[in-house]
C-alpha cells in the first residue's frame, strides 16, 4: 500500500520536532561553553592575590615543605588552567564562527 498523506505529515511533524529538540541542545551547550569560558576569565581576579600570597609565603621561609608543595601544586594548576582556558575560547570563538 502506498505511503498516505497522513503518514508523510506525521513524519515531516517528527521531522521538525527532532530539528528544534536538536537546536535546543546545540544552544544549551554554546550557553554552557560561554558559561564555562566566563568563569574561568573570572578566575585570576577571584585568586591572583591569594596565589601571589603563596608565592611571597615561599619567598619568606623558602624551607617550608609544605609551602614549596602547595607553590608545585598550583603551578600545575595554573599550566592545566591555562591551556583550559585557551581551549574553551577556542570553541567558543569556533561556535561563534558557525552560528548562522
């Protein structure tokens, strides 16, 4: 039996629901990368001094373990939250260059 009109409206409506449910979830995650990116810019504002307070505690007793580990710790932190940061205004610029 051939395929009847309603059967070709149905699929075209399920067609159409699919095209927004997927736009929806694409905005949803160019909000979420915009989000992620502000947050992370916002970073060394919200804990430069406290990191510039590590760094001048080190500098005082320059024989603390425990301050030369936590110097070590953050500065892997700060190379993986560099290149964190890096990466996500990567995609955001890279979403921003396809948005039509």
């Amino acid at each position: 039996m051939p395929t009847t009109y309603a059967q070709i409206k149905q699929a075209l409506d399920e067609i159409a629901q699919r095209i927004n449910t997927n736009r929806g979830t694409l905005d949803a995650a160019a909000t979420q990368i915009a989000s992620a990116e502000a947050q992370l810019a916002g970073m060394p504002a919200q804990y430069g001094s406290l990191l510039a307070d590590l760094d001048a505690a080190l500098v005082a007793d320059p024989d603390n373990e425990a301050l030369a580990t936590a110097v070590a710790e953050k500065e892997l932190l700060v190379a993986e939250f560099t290149a964190l940061q890096a990466e996500a205004t990567a995609m955001k610029d890279a979403l921003a260059a396809v948005e039509i």
